[in-house]
C-alpha cells in the first residue's frame, strides 16, 4: 500500500512540474503583453477609435498631427491608413485600393 501512494506521488509530481512549465510560458507571455503600454494621447486615440465601432485590434502604429495633438494617422495591419480628427469626430480611411471610408460619429459610409 505504501508503494502505491508512493508511485501515485511521483507520478503527481512528474505532471506537475510538466504542467508548471507550459503555465510559465503563459505567465510569461501575458505579462510581455502587460507591458504594453500606450501614452495618454494613443490612449485618448484608441478609445475615440471604439466610440466609432472601429476595430482597435488590428492597429499597429499611430502617429499624431501637430499641434494640440486633436488629429492623428494610424496604419492598421489590414494596410489601412486613417485620418482621425478627434475635434470633428471624424475618422476616414483609404485601403490599399484607394477606397474610402469614413466614420462620423459612429456611422460608417
């Protein structure tokens, strides 16, 4: 009987250290993620993007117009680029075909 929960408690411990492994690797990967880390502008630019029901997620580089920091450009890896105007509530993008697309104050044309 003592050999028994003996084995059972390796075995226990072999799958947990095999387990404990593949947590670490997600451990490590949601606090790479944590890291990122948006200014207070990008911030401000990303939640006027979702007042508009465009899709954030996909959004790999905003830069800011000078001055006041109220328009910005982003490039969305889709290959859009936009135009976002914070003051007019605007937001009109061009695919790579040279459609357009604007959103006004949540709806899209």
């Amino acid at each position: 009987m003592k050999k028994i929960i003996l084995v059972l408690f390796i075995i226990a411990g072999i799958g947990t250290s095999v387990f404990a492994e593949e947590i670490s690797s997600l451990i490590d990967e949601f606090q790479k993620r944590d890291e990122i880390v948006f200014t207070k502008d990008e911030g401000r630019a990303l939640n006027f993007m979702t007042g508009l029901k465009y899709d954030i997620n996909n959004v790999i580089k905003i830069e800011f117009i000078p001055p006041g920091n109220q328009s910005f450009v982003i490039k969305n890896r889709n290959g859009d680029i936009c135009l976002g105007d914070m003051k007019a509530d605007l937001l009109r993008c061009k695919n790579e075909m040279g459609i357009t697309t604007i959103n006004y104050a949540g709806d899209a044309d």
